[in-house]
C-alpha cells in the first residue's frame, strides 16, 4: 500500500509512527551519552512538560544522561508551582560548559536555542520540536515542527504512545501525564483553541493524570504585582475600533509576565478583538504582549509588521496563532534618568507603531495622554 493510500485509511496512525520512530532514532545517537534539553525563554508549562516528557523517552531509549534546563528566571508564580508540586528537577543555567560533558543539545517547544546560553552555539542540537512558526529554517538531526497543533505537549503525548506508554501504577509516569495535560491546556487557553489533535491527546492521557495535583496546578493566580500592572493598563487603555492598547510604565525583569497577564485579562473586553501591552522592562527593553481573537490578525506578521526587525534581520517580535510578544532592546536610552520622559519616547514610538499597523491615523491628537510612569 501507499503511503498515500495509508494515510488515507488509518488517519494520523502511519504518519505518528514515523515521527516517533524518526525522534527515536535520533535519540539512539545519544546512547550512553549526555543531553541536555535546553528551554528557551522563560520556561512554561507546555515546554517544562515537553522537556520531562523528553527525558523519560530518552531514559527508555538508553541515553545515559538528560538536564533539563533554561537560562532565563522561572518567572510566574505557576511555573514555579508546577515545578514545586511536581518536584522536577531543573536547572538555570548560564552556559552548557557549567554541566559538565554535554553531547547534545535538544529544544522543546522552541526551534532555537536561547540566544542567551552563552555557548549553545558550539553543541549539536539533536531534536527539534515545536509548534512555533520558524522564521527560519530550524537545523537539528531530528526536526517535528507542526503548526497544527495547539500545544506541544500533543506531539509528546504521540511519541510516548509509540515508544514508552506511561503506566498508571508508576508515579513519575503520572507526574508526566499530569504535566503534559497542564501544558495542553496552558496553551490552548483551557482548550479553547485546541485543535481535534489536542483533545486526541488529552483523552489519551486523562485517566492517568493526577487530578488533585492538576486541579492544584491550573488555580489561576494572579500576583499582587500583576493586578497593579492590570490597573495600569486600565488606566491608559486607548480602543480605537476593535484594537485596544496600553502601556504600563516601568515593570521590572521579575515581573515581566505581568505585561501578558495584562493582555489576557484586556482582551476579553468584549468590543475589541485585538490588544498589546507593553512596558519598559529592567530599563532595557520596551517589551509587549499582543492578543487576538481576529481571524486577520497573525501575530507574528502583525508585530513584524509594526516593529520590523533588527539589525540581523531578525523580527523583534514573534507569536503563534492567538498571541505573541515583542522585545525591543532601548540600549543607552535605558541610562536616561529622567524616567518620565523616557516613558514619553517609548509611548510615542511604540504608540505610532501599533496605531499604523492596525490602520489608525497616527496622529498626536489620537494619543491618549499618557499615564504617570511608576
Ligand atoms: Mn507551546
């Protein structure tokens, strides 16, 4: 039979074998050997469970030795949850020398290694996989990217269901499936953006998911610093049409997550379909989060669009289906001591910026003035 014909058949079956097997044989390079499965950005649910999920697989398949690690903080008050209750063991790191003998690189819920991992650059990556749109090519042995998928973890979920099955009865496995579920509906927004592929993969691993743990997991808590955030964003919020906008001032790097808190509570005004809220984060970068519910709007093109690129050519900003962020580093601007009127600069540009790419006249007199910096 064709492979066509098989497909046709058996829907997804053949195909999920062969990415299971193609993953497989990749991992079997690094038999008896060290892979460090490096997260990029400030870690998430769906790429933390992506990363355990990873490492068991790799165990089965005779790699001697997995680190799952990141560089950047463990930022939200729930990422920190999920790695206290589930008692996972991962490491910050600055570079990949500071582990030891490393062999191999392997990224999960990202296509490139962390700009930040000082010598990422000098390792093999062995796998890739991913649900981000690349802007390039990405470059592993092994790569599974797929836009079709509302969370990462479901592209796991398939390779654990051909090459390690999780048993109900094994505690570490049900902490697995437990976070693979937490990742699904993280990233899917307590599925409703889940794709058919998803609920599949939620349904292959709900009975053996730990509901008490998973009820603990997903109680959405929002900090105090974050509902100051969402009070400043209230406060300067400008709606022109369906777009809605605002800044919030000064956030430090701890807090940088609040700037997409902000967003997710915003966007569910219910006249607008689109938002961005953005700040000056540890005095280096104007950082925003953008959310949709727009058909015409796909993030990573919209913010492309808006911010452009740097001087590499690589966009300041980048997103997947519903959302996305931007990071727009300020440089010497950020020594300016006069914080008011740096905040001035950084509404106005980033203002002009969002109003023209959502196709308002940019014009001052359409500015809301803005509000104290904080
Ligand atoms: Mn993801």
């Amino acid at each position: 039979m064709t492979e066509a014909a098989r497909r046709l058949t058996v829907p997804n079956q053949p195909a999920a074998e062969l990415r299971a097997r193609g993953f497989a044989e990749a991992l079997a390079a690094a038999r008896g050997k060290h892979v460090l499965i490096a997260l990029r950005g400030h870690p998430d649910p769906d790429g933390i469970a992506c990363a355990i999920a990873q490492a068991h697989i790799a165990q089965r398949l005779g790699v001697a030795q997995t680190t799952v690690a990141y560089c950047h903080e463990l930022s939200h008050r729930e990422n920190r949850a999920l790695v206290k209750l589930l008692g996972l063991d991962l490491r910050k790191i600055k570079t990949v020398r500071e582990l030891g003998k490393v062999d191999f690189l392997a990224l999960v819920d990202a296509h490139e290694v962390d700009p930040d991992l000082a010598d990422g650059g000098d390792y093999e990556v062995l796998t890739i996989v991913d649900h981000h749109r690349p802007a390039s090519p990405p470059k592993a042995r092994f790569v599974d990217m797929r836009m079709d998928v509302g969370a990462t973890a479901t592209i796991f979920v398939e390779y654990l269901l051909e090459l390690a099955v999780l048993d109900p009865d094994a505690e570490e496995d049900r902490r697995i499936a437990t976070a693979l579920m937490h990742g699904l509906s993280t990233d899917t927004d307590d599925f409703t953006f889940a794709r058919s592929t998803d609920f599949r993969a939620a349904g292959q691993i709900a009975e053996i998911c730990d509901r008490d743990l998973l009820q603990d997991l997903s109680r959405r808590l929002i900090a105090p610093t974050a509902m100051d955030v969402i009070a400043r964003a209230l406060q300067a919020l400008g709606v022109r049409r369906n777009f809605a906008m605002a800044g919030v001032g000064f956030v430090t790097e701890a807090e940088r997550d609040t700037i997409a808190q902000a967003a997710d509570f915003l966007v569910r005004r219910e006249d607008i379909d689109t938002c961005v809220v953005y700040g000056v984060v540890g005095d280096k970068y104007i950082e925003g989060s953008l959310r949709t519910h727009s058909a015409s709007v796909d993030p990573p093109v919209w913010l492309e669009q808006a911010f452009g690129t740097d001087e590499k050519g690589r966009p300041y900003g980048g997103g997947r289906r519903d959302k996305g962020g931007f990071r727009i580093p300020i440089g010497f601007l950020g020594r300016v001591t006069d914080r008011a009127q740096l905040w001035q600069l950084v509404e106005h540009a980033v203002r002009t910026a969002l109003l023209r790419q959502s196709g308002e006249d940019p014009t001052p007199g359409v500015l809301v003035p803005p509000v104290a910096p904080t």
